[in-house]
C-alpha cells in the first residue's frame, strides 16, 4: 500500500458571497501524479495555495503526514547577480557540487550557464534553476500551479520529460491538455465547490464524464417520457371518484420520478467562442526586411525576414528572452524598428494581446462596464452580451467586478475586449495563459475559423498544433522559417535538446577545429528537418506511382477505349511527381551541405 503524503477534510472557502470550495475531502498517497482542472475560477489556484500554506481555508483542515516533503517552485523570486548559478544552488541546497551538476543537466544547465549569475540569464533559463533548485532539496510532492505559464517550449519539454520519469507525486494545474495528458496519471476535477477524484488522465476522464453526462441525459429523457404519461392518467382522473386513488398513487409516482431527474448546471455549458471576421481580401499581410529589432543601442535580433499571406496563422517560436515578444511589439508598432523594411497592407486593423492587456482593468468597474468601455462606438448591446458570453460572463459574472475575478478570468475578460474589435489582424502574446483547458482549445477553434490573419507566440501545443499554418523559429539572433509542421517542429527540438545535454567535450577537444557539439546538434537537427519533406515526398511518389501504374494498364487492357479523364489525371500525376522529386533533391542538396558542415569541410 503506498504511504499517504497528505490528506484534506471538508475543506470549505468563500470570497463574500462566492463559495469556491465546498466540502473538499481528498488523499494523496506516494507516486500519484495528479491533474488539477476545472474552469477558471473553480478553486483550483485556491486549494493549491491552501495546500502551499498561503492561504487559509474558512472551515476544514489540511494534514501533511511525516513522509511528506513538498517542493514548490517560487516562480516570482528574483534571483541574485553577485553570485554565479552554482554557487546560488550550493546555498540555496546545501548539496555537493557533483550533485548539482547533475541535477542541472538534466534541465540543459551546463558549465556556462552554471559560470553566469542567474539573474543574467534568459527568462527560460532563470526558470530552469528554480526548478533545479527545488529539486535539489528532494522533495517526494511537487505542487505547481501553471508552471507553463511562465516556461518556453524547451522547458516545458524538459519539465515534461523530468516529470514522465518522476518517482514521487505532484499535483499539476495547467491549461494545455498535451502537456497534462504526457505526464499526469490522475485526475482531480474542481467543479461547482465540488471535487471529482478519476484514476485515469485526463483525456480518459473527460471521455467519462461525456459519457456519464449523455447517460443523465438520456435518462432525463425517459423519465420525462414516464412523467407525461403517468401525468395524462392523473389529469383525466383524478376527479373521478371510482379511480381517484389510482390517480393519487399516480401523483406520489410521478413526485418519485421528478426526484430521480439529474440536475445538469447549465452555467457548465461547453465554451463556444465566436470571432468576428472581416471580409477574405486574398494578397500579402506584411511583408519584412532585414529588420532589426530591440531597445536603444541594444539589438535583440536583426536580419529578419518574413512574408505573410492574409488569413494564415503563425506562430513564432524560440527560447524565452531570445526576442519573440519584442518582435510582436515592433509588427504591432507598439517599438520602432532599430533599421530595416516592415510594411503591413495598407488596410490592416490590427489588434494586440499580451499579459499586460490586464492593466487596462479598473478595479471599481464589473464585467459589462469593462467591455462596454472596451467596445467600439458603434457596438450594440447583443454584440457585448455575446463576447461576453462566449467567454462564460453570464448573468450575475456580468456584474462581477473585475477585483474579484481569478487570473483566468481576467485573462478571458481582456481577451474578449480585444475581439470585441473586428480587426482583420491579431497579434496575440501568450493568450493562453492563465485559461482553463477547454477555453484554450474553444479560442484556438474559433481563431482557425476566423478569417483574418494571426500571428501568435505560444508554448501551449494542443492549441498550436489546432492553430497554425507556419512556424517562425527565432534562434541565434535572427529569425527563420521551420519547413514543416507544429508537431514536427516540437520533435525535433525535442531531439536537439538532448544530444546537447551530452556531456561537454574537454578543454583539449574544443581547441581542435571544426563545430562545437553543440553546432553539431542544431546541424543535426536541420538536417532531420530536411529529411521529412523527404520523407513525405517519398510516400507521395510511390502512391502516384501505384496510381499511374493503374491508369497505364488500364489503357494496355482497353487500348481502343480513349478516356478523357483518365488522360487528364495522367498529365497530373506528372506534373504532381515532378513537383515531389524537385521537392526531394531541393532537401537533398541542403542535407549535404549541412553534412559537410557538420564535418568541417566546404562543399565545392
């Protein structure tokens, strides 16, 4: 039997008159890795901070066995810049050196990242020795509140990984279901003060709780079918007396079936999110440079490039503290490009996003105030009840003040001032954190059907992977296009990283000529980027090639049977195997000048 780390009893928590947990009893025992979902403003950030001791619950009790050692990641701590990072972890952990040097590789922490001090080091990697540094202290129960929210694709990826192979138990709340789904083998589902406890990941609980829920419909539907009838009886006799008993049996039946209905809360409705759209005027977005970009004299990265069709949607993508957010500001106009060429078509409506959108909140003002501030001029009241609704603000949220919302709900309420707009173009920051799972993915299906132009910067790869139609990478200081899918790109970044958390070649090797292991790696990982193009190229030539084999002996067997279509197709197929072969000695001639790099030679 595994040993409980903590266990709750009838936790209860009120903000006024709002209850957010209600009655909350629930075990946690060693090795359970445990999702936390629920809307935003369900609880799931307040029972954390119970279970973290920063916050009190207004009845109930929470206790910690002895075993239990809780790690929690101080996402909010500045780190020092008179120190290096090993020397803050031999602090902070009070492990030996060879311990820490272990423990950092495993989040791509190496030597000279270990030499720096911390505070000097890009966003994604501060977040990496926070994670480290709690790590080193051992502890058996993890609790981590959204810690996407604060991570970049590499991280992530790392955490997700450390996470998969992680021996002791941890509670998880975050917004992308991939990420949850890859690491989570519990579930725990915060809904109406109440909490669900499902043995199983989330996708499976979800599936189950869809079932469970068609099952009360149905079953709603029987016994309403039950309900008329016995009801019929009972209105044509209950005044007559030879079979008024009959009648009040009827009745009492009738009270019995009503009692047994379910109570399906229509507030738990599924988010359905509807965007504006412009009128589709086919031709170039925006077209970019050799623009450089960053802050007075300091230049973040420069010898951009980029093209873009009305209508598509992008993300850019990279480590944190690399430059995406900075380039988003300078498309957007909020920076002025240090040097270069940025031109949007000329009708571009361009509305923005990003996590300080929040600071346009007053405190004082509700829901409907807000977006009624928000809106255009020329806004009806239907238009701001439906933004507001589709972002779940109905009935009495509309009179909410947004003091009182939780981070997800602010986060949904400024989105929706921004869609209120029926901008042809959206420049979008992160919108995903701080949204509960099935808001996350009803915005990505409402911005793929949105017929404007999107150009996003998010880690969450469930509503990527929905979303986008290219990948812009910014890596080493400039930007690049990633030839090929969301999905391929996360694979091979995935496989990047971890041949470059190899150990480091000695003093002796780096002197030697020729790339670094770590060149090698991104060389590698290019290479690999080339060869899916080729290999989806490959099984395109063979089913062309199946089906031209098909039409020709077609023609052998029926030589005086000439078939218009069948000759048409045929001239296709030729045009489409050409296209496929260029499409494959293109990527062919790339791989072997990255191979040649890759070895140190030139190609002549």
């Amino acid at each position: 039997m595994p040993h409980p780390l903590v266990e709750g009893h009838k936790i209860k928590k009120a903000y006024g008159l709002q209850v957010v947990l209600d009655d909350l009893s629930f075990l946690i025992t060693e090795k359970q890795k445990i999702a936390l979902i629920g809307r935003n403003g369900a609880g799931k950030s307040t029972l954390l901070k119970i279970l973290m001791d920063q916050e009190e619950s207004d009845f109930g009790d929470v206790k910690f066995y002895s075993q239990a050692r809780v790690g929690v990641v101080k996402q909010h701590e500045v780190l020092p810049d008179d120190i290096s990072t090993l020397e803050y972890l031999e602090t902070s952990s009070q492990k030996p050196e060879w311990k820490i040097r272990k423990q950092a590789s495993q989040f791509g922490l190496q030597k000279d990242h270990l030499d720096l001090a911390p505070n000097l080091l890009s966003g994604g990697y501060q977040m990496r020795v926070k994670l480290v540094s709690m790590l080193l202290l051992e502890p058996n129960l993890l609790l981590l509140d959204e810690p996407v929210n604060y991570l970049d694709l590499q991280t992530l990826i790392l955490l997700e990984k450390f996470l998969q192979k992680y021996s002791g138990s941890f509670v998880l709340a975050a917004h992308d279901r991939t990420f949850l789904q890859n690491t989570c083998t519990h579930t725990f589902e915060i809904e109406r003060g109440k909490l669900t406890s499902y043995k199983g990941t989330v996708q499976d609980y979800l599936a189950f709780k869809a079932e469970q829920l068609q099952f009360e419909l149905r079953n709603n539907k029987r016994l309403s079918r039950e309900i008329a009838h016995q009801q019929k009886f009972v209105d044509r006799f209950r005044y007559k007396a030879s079979l008024a008993s009959r009648a009040q049996n009827k009745i009492k039946h009738i009270s019995k079936l009503r009692s047994k209905i379910s109570h399906i809360d229509s507030s738990l409705a599924t988010t359905k999110i509807t965007i504006p759209s412009p009128q589709f005027v086919a031709g170039i977005a925006i077209q970019v440079e050799e623009l450089s970009i960053g802050y007075g004299d300091h230049v973040v990265a420069d010898g951009i490039g980029l093209e873009i069709i009305r209508g598509e949607k992008v993300v850019i993508a990279g480590e944190n503290g690399r430059g995406k957010s900075t380039l988003l500001k300078t498309l957007a106009g909020h920076i002025e490009p240090l040097s270069g060429k940025l031109k949007w078509w000329h009708k571009a409506d361009i509305g923005y996003y990003d996590q300080h959108t929040a600071a346009t909140l007053k405190r004082s003002e509700s829901v409907l105030e807000y977006l009624t501030r928000m809106a255009p001029a020329n806004a009806s009241s239907e238009r701001l009840l439906m933004m507001a609704g589709n972002f779940l603000f109905r009935d009495d949220d509309l009179d909410k003040k947004t003091s009182v919302l939780s981070g997800g709900e602010r986060a949904r309420l400024c989105l929706a001032g921004v869609l209120l707009h029926e901008h042809n173009v959206l420049l979008l920051d992160e919108p995903t954190n701080h949204l509960d799972v099935e808001t996350t993915e009803a915005l990505a299906l409402a911005l793929k059907e949105y017929s404007g132009t999107v150009i996003v910067i998010s880690h969450a790869r469930t509503f990527i992977n929905s979303l986008v139609d290219k990948v812009f990478e910014i890596r080493g200081g400039s930007l690049r296009r990633y030839m090929g899918p969301y999905e391929e790109y996360v694979d091979d970044l995935a496989s990047l990283m971890e041949e470059s958390t190899m150990d480091e070649p000695d003093d002796a090797d780096n002197s030697k000529k020729g790339p670094s292991s770590q060149q090698k790696a991104e060389i590698h990982r290019r290479i690999k980027e080339h060869q899916r193009p080729q290999e989806r190229a490959d099984k395109a030539i063979k089913l062309i090639d199946k089906e031209k084999s098909e039409i020709h002996a077609y023609f052998f067997e029926n030589p005086t049977d000439y078939s218009p279509v069948k000759s048409r197709r045929l001239i296709e197929l030729n045009t489409l195997m050409e296209d496929h072969e260029k499409t494959w000695l293109t990527a062919q001639e790339e791989i072997e000048v990255l191979r040649c790099q890759s070895e140190g030679e030139t190609l002549t």
